[in-house]
C-alpha cells in the first residue's frame, strides 16, 4: 500500500483569520481562496490535516465542546465544497504545561504518523508562525511554508509555487 501525501495546516491565520481564542461559529471568518487551495493540493493527492495549539481550552477560555463544536462547523463548510478534512489534531495545554504536543514541538505530527501510514518526507506544512514550522521540522516534514505576507500571503500562493514541483 502506497503510503499517504500529508497536507498538515494550522488553523488560526492559515485556514481562518484569527482574532484570537477564537470559538464562536459566528466569528469564524475563512481566508480567502483557501477552499479552492485545499481543492487544488487534493488534486495533487495530498491528504488535509490540521494541527492547531487550542490553549485556550486550557485557560479555561473555552471548553472542549466549544472547539469540537467549531471544528464540525468548520469540516462540513470544507465538505460541501468537496473538501476533506482527514483528522483535526490539537493541543489544549497551555505554554505554562510543558506537554509533548504543543507546537514547535512535534507530538501532533507523531501522532498523525503513528495514526495513518505518512510520508513524512513527501508532506507539506503551511503555518503563520515559527513554531509551526519548527514542529514540522522536528517530525521530518519534508517542505514547510510561512504565511508572513512576505513571500506568501496565502495557502492559494502556496498552491501555486508547490505545483510547480510536482
């Protein structure tokens, strides 16, 4: 069995914009063009992952029901436009917790990898923060890519560049 091309995304700045300890359906704001992106990246036989830190579960500025709640909002908007979202991986400690899963460290990934048959060295990592890509490093993600409106602005732009490697 062939394994998996693995399209790993952060949430907050890259999928949405992010006004910060966002759990509210209603303030949920998707980027723009990142369906047609996700679109574009399935059509190049990536498989979609999140793995976003949700501190604030453990700041007890949200619970766990508000974010699971979010992210069934967020994967059926992705699904009626032919988007699959593979599996939503997420931290819910705060920096103060030390834990093996909050990004830059690598847990999210290892789990991912001990969960579907990877291939880490042919997966990509789209973050809007250092630690995004510092995590994906660390897993053995092969390219990482920064949205920091300096060279990309969006996942579109990423789409765009990727495709002409593939």
């Amino acid at each position: 069995m062939k394994k998996i091309k693995a399209l790993f995304l952060d949430r907050d700045g890259v999928i949405n914009k992010d006004p910060g300890y966002l759990y509210r359906i209603e303030d949920f704001e998707f980027m723009p063009g990142i369906f047609e992106a996700l679109s574009g990246f399935m059509a190049l036989g990536f498989e979609i992952f999140v793995v976003t830190n949700q501190s604030g579960i453990g700041r007890k500025y949200y619970t766990q029901a508000d974010f699971d709640n979010l992210s069934c909002y967020m994967i059926s908007e992705f699904k009626k436009r032919g988007v699959s979202i593979k599996k939503i991986y997420y931290c819910p400690h705060t920096p103060d917790d030390n834990c093996s899963c909050r990004k830059p460290k690598s847990g999210m990934f290892l789990q991912a990898l001990s969960e579907f048959d990877i291939d880490m060295k042919s997966s990509i990592m789209i973050g809007d923060k250092k630690s995004d890509i510092e995590a994906a490093n660390s897993a053995g993600v092969g390219r990482s890519f920064l949205i920091d409106g300096d060279k990309f602005n969006s996942v579109l732009d990423i789409l765009e560049c990727v495709k002409g490697y593939e």
